[in-house]
C-alpha cells in the first residue's frame, strides 16, 4: 500500500484496489458492532473492474483517492441518519455512486419539486378550467407529457442508483412508476383523441409531489395518519353502528308524522343522523316531531350525548393516544438509526494505525464533503466541540453527538459589552443612560401603555365611523402621532442597544418590521395611492405587542414558531386530500349547481335566486349556495373548505345530490370521514405539542429562560497555526487564507486565544430527549 | 383507673375524665409524628365538666366507655379521610359529637337532598310554569318558605357541630347563609305582595343542592373548573383579541358592500365573527362578500383557522394540561389526607401497654362503628388481611393499607368446580357436555353470527318497510325465531354454568335482561298491548353484544363504566349551570318568542308560519324556530341544550334579540363561553380518562386481563374459637351465633380450616396508584 503524505491508512477502503486487504484485520471495531448489515462499504461489493469509479473524483491521486472515497460515503452515511433514509437504498457501486449524486443535490430536488407542481397546477387550465387561465387541449396535454418525461428521467435516475432489485422492493417508487404509466397512457389518449374523457387518475398526481425530497415531512403525517388509521376505524365503526340503531328507531318513531320529512326513509334517516353527528342540522331536523311532541327532544339529546359527546371525543382520544405513541416510538427509531449511521461513518474514518478515534484530518475530510460551506475556522470548532476527551481523536462515544453540536453556530465571544464602549466619554455617556433608559421597566411599560391606548384609540374610532366616509383622503393624526411615537421608540432602542443586537431578538424584529410598514403605509397615502387596506390591516397589528406582557403567551407564541414547520407540512398534507377530492369532484359535479338549479330539493332556498316585484319596489332574493361549486379547482377548494368547517355542509350536498344521483351523498361523507381523520390529527398533534411543552416547562420551572443550546470552546493561536500546517500540506489556499487572517487579528489584539460561542435554537428533537432521558437509556 | 375486662388501657383517652392523665405518656407516638395539628382529640379541648358526654352512649360502663368513644372518634377520622373532609371540621367536644352524628347518616343527607331538590322542582311551576303543574303564588312561595325553614334548621345543626367559630370560616356555608337569607327575604316579599317579581337569585337555589353531602362530586367538579379558569381566560383573551382585531379589519373590508348586511356596523361585525367562531354561520356570512370577490374568502379561511383550528385547539390543550396536573395534585394530596386520618384514628386505637399496633379486640370495636353491617367473619378477615407480620397487632405501616382492604366483599372459597358437581353421574355428564359446548369458541362464534344475521335482517325488513303499514298486530315470524335461538343460548348458559356464575358477568346479565325485555315486549303483544316502541328499541339493543368480539370495544365500554359516576357528576355539574341559565332566560325572556315574532329580524323565515293558498293547495309554511323559547323551564333546558349544540344558535339570539334589546347577546355569548368551558373540560375528562387507562393497558400488557383485586386469607378453627370467647366475653350475642355456625360448618366438611376470597373491582385511585408509583414514593 502506498501511502503518500500521513502514515495513516484507513481501516476500511472504499471503492479501492487495496479495499480486500484493508478490510481483513477488522479487530476491536468489527462487523458484529454495527447492527444493520445492509449498510456494508463498498469494498464488500465492488468488484475491481469498475472503471466507472474514477468519473466523479479522478482529479485525486491514489491513495488520497481512497480516503476522499471514505470521506465521501460517511457523509452519505451521516446524511441517510440524517433524512431517515434506509440504509438499503445506500449506493453499492460507484456506478450506483455517480446516480447518487447526481439525484442527490438542491438543483434535482428543485426540478423533482417544480415538475410536481407543474403536474398538479395543470388542473387549473384543464377541461373545467379556471376562466382565465384556459388552455387548448394541445397545449396542456403536451405540457403534461413533457412533465410525465421529466419523471421517467428522473425514475431512471433512481433506479441507476438504487439497482433494479431494490427499485423493485421500494414501494413507494413501484407506486410512483404506476401511477406514472396510468398517466403517460391517459395523457396520449387525451392528445390523440383531442377530448379529454372522465380522468379520476388526475387526483393520483399528487403521488409526484408526495415523493419529492422536499416533502419528507408530508410523508411521515402520511405515514402517521395510516398508523392511527386501525384504532380509527374500530371507533368510527362504533359510531356508525350506534347510528344504525339510532336510525331505525328513528324511522319508527317518527315517520308517521308526515310533516317531517327528515325520517320518512330510511335512507334519510341515515342520512339525516349522519348530518346530525355534524350538528350541521340541528334544531331543525329535531323542530318537526318536536313541534307534536315535546318528549321527542330526548330522542335527539340521547343521541348527540352519545355520539357527539361521547364518542367523538372518545374518537380524539385514541388518536391522541396512538399519534403521541408513534411519536415516541418514531423518535426512539430515529434516533437508533442515526447512532447506526454514525457508526457507519466512524468506521470508515478511523485509520488502521490508530483504531481508536477519528483524527482531525479525517474529520476536517468528512465535513468537506458533509456540509462544503463550513469554513476552516468552524471545521475545527466542531471537532474541538465533540471531542471530549484530551487526547487529539474523537472516540465513537464522543462522534455520537456529531448531529446536535454539526449545527452550532459560530461566534467570537465579544469583549466589549455594549456596541459604543470603544466611542469617547461623552458619547458613551449618553449612549449609556439610553441604554439603561431602554432596558428600565419604566420605559416597557411606558410603551406597553401607549399599545394600549393606541389599541382603545383604534377601536373608539372604528366605532365611530359608522358606515360614514372613511375613505377619506386624510391622514388621521392620531395615527401620526402613535406612529412618532413608535418611531422615536425604534430609534431609542436602536441607539441603545445597537443594531446587531436589536435585531437578534424575535420580539424587536417583529416591531420593528410593523412600524416600518405601517410608516411605508404613511408614506404611500400621502402619495394618494391606494394603500387603504393595506395600513388598516397594520395598525391592529401593533397590538400585538402587547403578548410580550404574558409570559403564557410568549410561551404560546414560542411553542407556534416551533410548530410552524410542522404545521405547514400537516397543512400541506390536508392540502393534498383536497387536491384529490377536488379532482373527483370536478370531474363529476362540475357545472352541476347554478341559480335556480335545485328547486325540486329541500334546500331549495339557499340556491334561489329571484328578481320580483313587490309593489314597486324590485326584492332580489338571492340564495348564494349556487356558488359554492365544482366548476374549476380554486372554487372546489372554497367549496370543500366549507364541508371541512362543516357548519351547513347538507345544504351544499343535497343542492349537488337533486341535481345528480343520491350516490353523490357518498362523496361527501366519505370527505367529511377523511377531514375528520386529518382534523382530528390536527388537534391531537396541536393537543400533544403543547402540553408536551408545558409539561417541559413545568419540569424545568428552576432552570433558567433557555435561548437554546449554547456551547464555549477557546481555540489558541499554537491550535490555529497548527491547523495552518495542515492545510498548507494539502495545498487548500482559501482555507489557509481565512486562518492566518485569524492568526492576525489575534497578534494584533494581542490574544494568545479566542473565545468562541456556539449557538442554535432548540429543537423539539433535544426537548424529547432531555424529557426520555430515563427511558432511552 | 379501674380496668374491667382487659388489661388494655387507651393510649389517649376520649371525653373521659381520665384523659389528662393518660395523654401524657406519648413517648414514641408523640404529635410530632402528626403532620395535621388541628385533628387533635376529644381530650385536649374538652372540659371535664360535659354532662352531655353520656347523651349518645349512656348505656356503657365507665371503662369500656372511655373505649366506646375512641373506637367511634377512630371512625370518624376515617370517615373523614375517605370523604376528603378537612380536620378543622372535625368535632370538637361532646356536644358538637352528637350534632357531628346527627348531621351525618343517611336520613339526615336524604332531608337534605330532598329540601334542595323541592326548591329547585319549585320553578317548574312559579310564575312562568310549566302550564300542566301551575300553582297557585300562596301554594309554591308557602312551599318555599317551609323548604327554606328546613334549611335554616339544617344549618343550625351544622353551626352546634362546627362551633360559631369555624362556621364563619367555613366558605362554602357562609355563602350558603347569605343566600337562604335573601331567598327568605324574597319569598315573604311575594307573599306578602301576592305576585312574582323579577327573582333572578333563584338561579342561586342550585347552591342548596351543591352543597349536599351527596353532591361532593359536583363540588369537586366546580372547583376543578375554577382552578382550571385563569390559564382558560388568558387563552380566551387572545382569542378575543384576534376577534377585535378581524372585526375591525371584515369592518373596514366589507361594509362598503352594502348587500352584506353582516359587516355593516363594527358591533355586527363582531357578534358575526363571534358566531363564526362557532362556525353556526359560516359559509353564509362569507357569501355575499364572496359572490362579490372571490378572493375575499381568503379572509375568512385565515380567520377560521387562526381562531377554530389554532387558538380553540389550543384552549383544549390548555384545560388538559392543566385538568391532568390538578388530578394528579388532587389525588396526591387525597392520599396524603387519608394517610393522615390513618394516623389519627390509628392513635386512638393503641393501648398504653402495647402502643406498637391494634389488637383485633381494638380494630373490631372501630369497624363496629365504621362499618356497621359488617357481620364478624368479614371484621377478622380484614383484620387478617392488613396484619401482614406474625404478631396479633397490626402496626401503623400495614394499617396504612386500611381503605384497600376495608372494600373487599369476602367469599368462601369453594372446592366444587362446577355447581353440578355433586349430581349424580348421568346428570353430572349431561350438564358437563352442556358446560364444553357453552365455554367453547365454536358456540360463541355462532352467536356472534346468530346477533351479526339478526342485524342484517333486522335492517333490511326495516328497509323493506318504506312508510308501509309497520303498525300492523302480527308478531313477524323472524322475531320468534331468533327469540327462541335467545333464549335456547339463554338456557344453556345457565344450567351450563350455573345461575351464580353465569349472572357474575356483567355481559351476560347483558344479554339476560335484553332477552328478558325482548320476551315480555313479545308477551304484551300477543296481548294486544302498546308496546310496540318498546320492542323496536329492544330489537337492536341485541347487536351490542357483537361488541364483545374486539378486545378494543371491550376496553372502551369497561372504561365506559368506569367513568360512568364521574360522567354523571359532570353531567349534573351542566345541569346546575343549565339550571342558573334557565331562571335567567325565564325572568327576561319568557314569552317574547312566539311565530311571527321576528319578521323584521334577518331571521324571520325561522319563525314565520303562514297559511297561504298557491292555486287550490294550501300551504302551510312552518318555521319552527318559535319552539326554542324561554316560556317555562322544560322548554329552556332544551332551548339551552340547543346552543350548547351550538349550530343555528344565532337563529335563537337573533329572534329574541330583536324582540327585546340588543344587550341580550350578552347573555347568549356569555352562555357560549360557559358552556365552552364546561365541554372542554368534559372533553378534557374523557381524553385523560381513556389516554390514562390505554396507558396502563400498554405498561401491563403482559400482565393477566384484570378481574378486580383478589385477597386470600385462611382462617383456621382455632382461631375462630379464640373469636367465639373475645365475643362471648362482650357478651355479642348475634356474632357469636354467626361464628359458632361456621364452626359447625367447618366439623361437617371435616376441615381444620376455610379459605377465604376478597374481592373488589379495581378503582381509578387503584390505578393510579400504580401509575404513579414511583413518583408518590
């Protein structure tokens, strides 16, 4: 074995000549530690004859050659624990290798994202199309096909990486590949026959956005809604039976009064108690038989008590259960699988001569490949920050903390406490007392006064208006005046504080923002534009500041920016189901409701739309429900947000049922069914995260407000010009560069060392993992 | 001291003159040991100088009587423990004892209740009554003032047991006091005036009924709801506030849309977003601005899921943090409080000569009094059952255990497997096959598909029927049948298994009684009787039993019954708030609603009944909504049950609204966030309640499925006969004759000894015991 520069040779080589020898004498670290057996190296595969091996890093010599190979697949390593990838789908060869990459950057992930979305917008200029955004049948259906190719590229691309075998096994991709078919077949029928016919599958394409990188976390609120899926259906199953038994005793006792027509069937029997677990038609479907006997009421108390109060809540309670128990077992696994993608990686770092740790230098490699951004500086931070012990290797125990201290930040630790310290007397006198000025009680609640009255103010006026002119052109002085105050407020804390500082808080940022707006606000009106809206919507906002007063609320407020990720995802996740029952929906009701349409039916009244003449006045009646429709995508949206709230949502399925079969009560149930379903995980997700961050709260009441996770490390000028040495062997200019510019600012504050402050936010992730302490050991 | 029968005297003597002397000698036992100071004994507060001491216990001696007194303050203590009682209460000298005696047995709580109820029953017929039970103004306020005078006779007894002291801190009977007053006041002013004025304090009466010794759950329900409230409001706030924020924007945004009669003043436009919170009006008051521009629905989605789907959510977050901290808090601070009444009545019960635990003459002299009908095996049982060491005396750490095992019901246990056993042979096989068949699968899954078919059938004849004459007298055939293969499984079961064994389970005594009702509802129809809802509602009851198929569904309904007792305080806690509600609605808006009341109102269609002819046809147009009124108390618990339902509630506020002022919002908004509360707490319960139960299922899925708790104590023939003579010496009469036949008993069976099984269901406070078992240690 050549070794050129270090005495070090891995332990294990990665796509290597030498790769069968290196792997022999495994020793203290081998196989039997690593529980997953799947994630082998690449030596265990490779046969010697791939000359392909060489495309993607043939600039590098031999022997560095195989640690850049090892660099590279640890850091696909510790990316697979990062993104809860199976390590089965981990490249085999270098072939597979070159796939890899290739699908595995941000430019592929935007074209796998932008080719869904084109898929999924398509629907606005389809058969029932949004007016103004109407497309030939030509046109569209080419853009489709095109799309359609884009995703047999990058199918192909997947199976080069991945190997036919495991292409096979990988469910979602066989899935994708379906779906993707069906489409192509259905796409050529459309352009060919130049009309497009009932096409359902158009509500699969979502299954092309559900697949992207970028919506990993819409696949596991996916994956979590089809596990609490079974406990679901077992209590749902005893809702329907109760309203079974509710729904024959209701036909008995009331169809002999004709006067109701709500149980006159069966059928409506069934339905009318399915729309009454909605409430949706509640005192009315009671008011008939009500009207002749009062004792009827019971009928309809015992069953909303049972059904509606009963087991509906029962109904979030095995949701709850069953998410927060998923939860933790997820947790419990991810965390199991990035240990095991950290021992994969340390394996392949660790160097035959000394089996113990990682090195720097191996380090310093892995990072290039991990995150190429980190700078020089922050590569050596990092190692410093994980290695625990005093000796220069990073053992296993230390390396398993790689993902919580990789995304630290980085800073000098300041000296200087204010930003003016450095400025002459006076100044800093003056900057001093407005800086006490600004951090004084006083001054806060001075401030939170004026939100108030500014709050009162607006209100006052608002009521006074009246329906009178408030389109006037005038600025109101009021107005000018809170907003002076706000400004010289800003202008206070600016000072004061300094800018950096100022603006690192979330809080200060946000009032920030709100007077500049609501000041761009002024600006515009006084230029006659019609911002209008614009600053009526602002100047509420700047009540808003009046949350910092509560500490429940900043907690509240806390808690909902931790959530936001989460909850777009759930949103985008609900999003989807509509996007799926939008499509249906067009395709079968589209053009089914209009004015006037549904006389026949009981709800005949909410689509009427009449223009008579009442002595000589002209009455227009006007029922709106016709607008709630099928008839494009954005208004079957609207139309299937309105059965989410599901206040009223009978009115919308009957107008569609007179019009059609009584089959399309179906369509409607089985929505309302599905949003419940993602409602109630909503709510349990919501329910969960925060109490479980109350519960956190409460357990570390003594501890200190946490500004997340902040860790010191002190770096010395011999380290530095270390490090230098290193890089400079390795011929890295930029590197070398950034450090020596270091050393200088140290010689010139006259430093034999730097304090450096790393920092990141919490992340739910180390909240879990303080509260399971017990339990994960 | 003259000592009689034993050689035992009372560590701390009660009302006896001796007590000085005999409280001195602490030594190990000191009070030090007692964390609770105010529950010291009769000995330390009483006067030597009590003649009316020997009131309730006058027919014993003067030693044994020092005993009397102790083992009845032991009981009491332990009363108080288990009731959750505070020891300040606790009686403080002999005359306050016969009060404390007086005020507490069964017949004394029975005045109570009933006193209460009659004074809430009054309002079915003052003033606005229910028209069938009108009485007269001298009949119903004579009733009042003779039901009040029995409450001020109730609280007289309670002021002699607490002292004039403890009275006045006692919070809940002074407010009790001040609310009899005015309500005396009150009725002699209608007396006297011979009319009804407007008497909202009679929705106060509820307190009379709250504060019965019966009602503890529905206190400790009302203050769990207060202490659930601050964090409840200051989510409520920001909701509010969103609400100001919104209405103020919809204002500005809408009202310029003269046909959206929803914005057209900051008042509407607030009421509207307040009902929209509630979703009652939703996708209307979105649609005239809607059908104006689509876009402004974008307005409405935002509001609805910032305000229902986040903040609303997070309210029942909130209440449920903060309902299960308290629960947890409660129940440790309950076993505290037992923990304590232990050692109070512990106390009582050792002798001077042998103060390291209770002897069995002791412990049985205290259940005499604890649990009087208790017959004498069962008090050594239990005796038997605390001593957990060897010696005869029960130490304080066993006697710790004292509420677990004072439920146990005990059994002898039998050696007969089956009740044929001693049957002779043909017999005994006979009834042994019959036993196989019943306890096998094959024959209960043939039931199970016997009830599944009755189902279907039972569905589909109903769906055959269509408005049909369903009221026809022939019994149908189906019926009989599967009554008969009832009752054959009915027969089987019970000589199978025996009446006792099969009646032990609680879904067989299930089915008994739904094949019993079914057989008499059949019998009466033979007879030509009216019983015909009666077997329609019988008939599906029978598919219940399918539920006993799913281990899940079994869960839920055992939950189900657990739960039941609390659920029915919660329920009554509604009811008392329904209660208060409904004399408030009565006193301002009885008769205001009645049809064609509100045709100026928007929602004049819901109330308009017109007769009008259309060609030859008359029809009859009924809006029904003139029902939901406030005329008596009957129709205001249902027009009350109707907001709590909340949809279409606004149609009953705006009627009555526009029939008085527009200040009677007021009422119906605060009604709303009352009843809010309340439901997310009932929510709240039940999420706890089954989360906490699928919790302990998950943490002992190992274990066996539960039956209770079980104890098994021995007791052997000679200790029964050392019992006989500790009775005969006491001269017992009726519990030595009881013992002496169960020695007879046990001569016939030859055996030396009888083994007993106690057994109790397992309780709430069972299981959290052992959820929580580390936390409390």
């Amino acid at each position: 074995m050549a070794v050129s520069m270090d005495d070090d040779v891995p332990l294990i080589l990665t796509l290597d000549d030498s790769a069968s020898g290196a792997s022999a004498p495994l020793g203290d670290l081998g196989r039997e530690e690593l529980p997953n057996e799947n994630g082998g190296s690449y030596d265990v595969i490779n046969d010697a004859s791939s000359p392909a091996a060489g495309d993607c890093c043939a600039q590098q010599s031999s022997a560095p050659h195989s640690w850049e190979m090892n660099y590279q697949e640890a850091a696909i390593y510790l990316q697979e624990g990062e993104n809860n990838d199976k390590f089965f789908t981990h490249p085999k060869n270098a072939k597979a290798l070159a796939a890899y990459l290739f699908a595995h950057n941000h430019l592929f992930y935007l074209m796998e994202l932008s080719t869904a979305l084109l898929l999924l917008l398509l629907s606005l200029c389809e058969a029932p199309a949004v007016p103004m955004l109407r497309l030939g049948i030509f046109v569209h259906a080419t853009l489709e096909l095109f799309a359609l190719i884009v995703v047999v590229f990058e199918l192909s691309m997947k199976m080069r990486w991945l190997g036919f075998q495991t292409f096979i096994r990988h469910k979602r991709t066989m899935v994708k590949t379906c779906v993707l078919v069906v489409q192509f077949i259905e796409a050529i029928v459309v352009l060919v026959r130049q009309t497009s016919h009932v096409r359902i599958t158009r509500a699969l394409r979502c299954i092309f956005l559900v697949d992207c990188r970028y919506c990993g976390a819409v696949r596991r609120n996916l994956r979590q809604i089809f596990q609490s899926l079974p406990p679901f259906i077992d209590i749902l199953l005893l809702l329907l039976f109760f309203m079974v038994i509710f729904a024959i005793l209701g036909f008995y006792l009331f169809s002999p009064n004709h006067s109701d027509p709500y149980f006159n069937t069966l059928e409506n029997s069934l339905v009318n108690l399915f729309v009454l677990l909605t409430t949706s038609n509640f005192p009315d479907v009671m008011m008939p038989s009500y009207a002749r006997n009062p004792w009827s009421c019971v009928f309809f108390i015992v069953y909303l008590s049972i059904e509606l109060y009963f087991i509906m809540n029962l109904l979030l309670a095995v949701v709850f259960d069953t998410f927060n128990d998923i939860e933790k077992r997820k947790f419990k696994s991810l965390l199991l699988h990035k240990r095991t993608a950290i021992q994969h990686a340390y394996r392949l770092l660790i160097t035959k001569q000394r089996p113990s740790g990682i090195s720097f230098k191996h380090f310093e490699g892995l990072l290039r490949f991990y995150k190429p951004r980190m700078c020089a500086r922050e590569r050596y931070l990092t190692f410093k920050a994980l290695n625990q012990s005093n000796t220069p290797l990073v053992s296993l125990k230390d390396f398993y903390n790689f993902y919580e201290v990789v995304g630290l930040k980085w800073k000098a630790k300041r000296n200087r406490e204010h930003w003016f310290d450095d400025l002459p007397r006076t100044a800093f006198l003056i900057f001093k007392g407005i800086n006490i000025l600004v951090n004084s009680r006083a001054f806060q609640y001075t401030m939170y006064t004026v939100v108030a009255v500014n709050g009162i103010w607006i209100l006052v006026e608002t009521f006074m208006l009246q329906g009178g002119n408030f389109f006037s052109r005038n600025v109101p002085w009021s107005y000018i005046v809170f907003l002076t105050i706000y400004g010289v407020e800003l202008l206070l804390k600016t000072t004061g504080l300094g800018p950096v500082e100022y603006l690192s808080s979330g809080w200060n940022l946000f009032d920030f923002s709100v007077t500049l707006f609501a000041f761009l606000g002024l600006m515009a009106l006084a230029f006659n534009m019609e911002p209008f809206y614009f600053i009526v919507v602002l100047r509420p906002l700047q009540l808003l500041r009046l949350f910092k007063l509560k500490k429940r609320y900043r907690n509240v407020l806390d808690t909902m920016f931790e959530l936001f990720p989460r909850m777009a995802s759930l949103g985008l996740t609900l999003l989807i189901f509509y996007y799926c029952f939008a499509i249906v929906g067009m395709e079968f009701f589209a053009g089914m409701v209009y004015p006037n349409c549904c006389n026949t039916s009981t709800v005949a009244d909410s689509y009427r739309w009449v223009n008579h003449t009442v002595g000589n006045r002209t009455v227009v009646e006007e029922g709106y429900y016709y607008l709630n429709n099928f008839d494009n995508i954005l208004n079957s949206f609207v139309t299937l947000f309105e059965l989410t709230v599901v206040n009223d949502w009978y009115i919308i399925m009957e107008g569609v049922t007179s019009q059609t079969t009584h089959w399309s009560r179906l369509y409607f149930m089985i929505f309302y069914i599905v949003t419940m379903v993602v409602m109630t995980i909503i709510v349990a997700f919501i329910l969960d995260a925060f109490v479980f961050r109350m519960n956190y709260t409460r357990k570390n009441q003594d501890s200190e407000e946490d500004n997340g996770i902040v860790l010191e490390k002190e770096i010395s000028k011999e380290e530095v010009v270390g490090i230098i040495e290193l890089y400079k062997r390795s011929s890295a200019a930029t590197e070398t560069a950034q450090l020596q510019k270091m050393v200088l600012q140290m010689d010139k504050y006259g430093q034999m060392s730097t304090l450096f402050l790393g920092h990141r936010s919490r992340t739910k992730s180390d909240l879990r993992m303080k509260m399971y302490e017990e339990e994960i050991q």
